[in-house]
C-alpha cells in the first residue's frame, strides 16, 4: 500500500481556532498565530510523507483586514518571517509554493519577499503549497471572470482556467478547523464536488495524525458528482 492510496491529489485547509487557542491559555492572540504557524510547518511536511500533490492553506482573508490593525500587522510579520525561515526547508522538501489571492496589494516589502519565495521554489516538483494570502473567492471568481470576457467568452471553462488554482489539481477535501462550519469565502468555485470535513481540533492543535484521519475517511467517502 502506497502513501497515496486514499486517493486525494490536492487538500485544502481553513486553519481556524488560533485565537481561542491562546485564550484557552490566557496568552495574547498573537501566541495563537505562532503556534499555528509550528502547525503549518507539521502540516506541511506531512502532506510531502501523505502523497499530497498539492495543499492550499488560508492564511489571511480578504476579510481579516476588519481585525485591530495590531493582529494584522502581527499575521503579517508573522508571514514574512515563516517565508524566510522555511525557504531552506522548502527546498529540502521539494515543496514549491504559490500564493493565491489578490497578494499582489500587499505591502511593497511582503510582495518582494514571496516574489523571492516564488522564484527560488519554481523547479520543485513534490508538492505545490498554495498559501492563500489576501484571499476572498468572491474576489478571485470576479478577476477570473473579468479575465475570461477579456479573453473572448465566459463560459465554466474559460473561468475555472483564469481562478488563481488554474494550475493545480482539483480541490479533493476541504478541512476546516476549530468546530466553524463555514467556508468564510474559501475557494467557493473550487468546493462544488470537493468532500468537507470539519473538525472541533483548534489548528495549533491538527497534527498529521488529524490530516491522516481525513484523508482516511475521504478514501472511504462515495463521490458521485451527481451521477449514481
Ligand atoms: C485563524 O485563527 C487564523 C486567521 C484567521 C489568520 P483565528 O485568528 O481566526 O482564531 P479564532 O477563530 O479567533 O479562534
Ligand atoms: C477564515 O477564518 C480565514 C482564515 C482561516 C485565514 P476566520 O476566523 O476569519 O473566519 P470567520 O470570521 O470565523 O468566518
Ligand atoms: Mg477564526
């Protein structure tokens, strides 16, 4: 039996709870972020060891931006420096990274750091992780659609090539964290046929162990894409 009998290429994750985490512990939210941050870096590898061709995590919404500007600035220094320490890491692992959503609007320093981040991980070849950055589907869907009427006709076709995931695999398996049952404007277009799995777990505390369990229960799902 090989890694990737469970049969799924590309998994997505809502990485909800870090803030009650903290609480829970009566530390500041930002302790909640760093210890997400450990998680992603597990979560990472794992899906390397698991057969994963591809993760997608959300990681700031385009909605986040409501939060006290010291949580922002927090996530984003947050961002910078996970980009920077794991840049060896990713290459080590063959993982190359791509950022979905309108990252391009952030600030000057953070879009020169992952346009690095990018260019330095284009010829890894095991897993693709897509971090979700500034991301909002409603966004992407519009840029996408914008694109393809620029490009001539809408049609499913034409729109689905111009979202941010053109590249990727299939969504397989959306898993959200921390008891939330809501997609919160992820990867809306992308979840049509994808199987959803939601556990109570707070992120800092899913282990590869939690990503196994999902993954087993996928490969026991039924996907009929609505035929029998
Ligand atoms: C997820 O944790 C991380 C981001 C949204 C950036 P939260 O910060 O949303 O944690 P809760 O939902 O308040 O517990
Ligand atoms: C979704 O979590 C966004 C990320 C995990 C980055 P939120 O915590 O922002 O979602 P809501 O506000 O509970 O819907
Ligand atoms: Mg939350």
């Amino acid at each position: 039996m090989t890694v990737s009998d469970h049969g799924a290429r590309h998994v997505a994750i809502i990485m909800d709870g870090n803030g009650r985490w903290a609480k829970k512990r009566l530390l500041p939210r930002v302790a909640g972020h760093k210890a997400g941050v450990e998680a992603v870096r597990t979560i990472v590898r794992a899906a390397g060891d698991l057969g994963l061709e591809a993760m997608t995590l959300y990681a700031f919404s385009s909605e986040n931006w409501k939060r006290p500007e010291e949580e922002v600035n927090d996530l984003m220094g947050l961002m910078k420096r996970f980009i920077l320490s794991d840049l060896d890491e990713f290459a080590a692992n063959d993982v190359k990274l791509k950022v979905i959503g309108d990252w391009r609007a952030l600030a000057p320093d953070v879009v020169a750091l992952i346009d690095n981040a990018l260019d330095r991980t284009s010829g890894n070849k095991r897993t693709t992780l897509a971090v979700a950055l500034n991301y909002g589907a409603q966004d992407e869907l519009v840029r996408a659609a914008k694109a393809a009427a620029a490009q001539g006709e809408i049609t499913a076709e034409t729109i689905e090539a111009n979202l941010d995931t053109a590249d990727m695999p299939p969504l397989d398996l959306l898993i959200r964290t921390s008891g939330e049952v809501r997609l919160s404007n992820f990867l809306l277009w992308q979840s049509a046929y994808a199987e959803l799995y939601f556990t109570d777990k707070l992120w800092p505390d899913f282990t590869p162990a939690d990503l196994k369990a999902a993954l087993d229960q996928f490969a026991r799902r039924d996907r009929r894409y609505g035929g029998l």
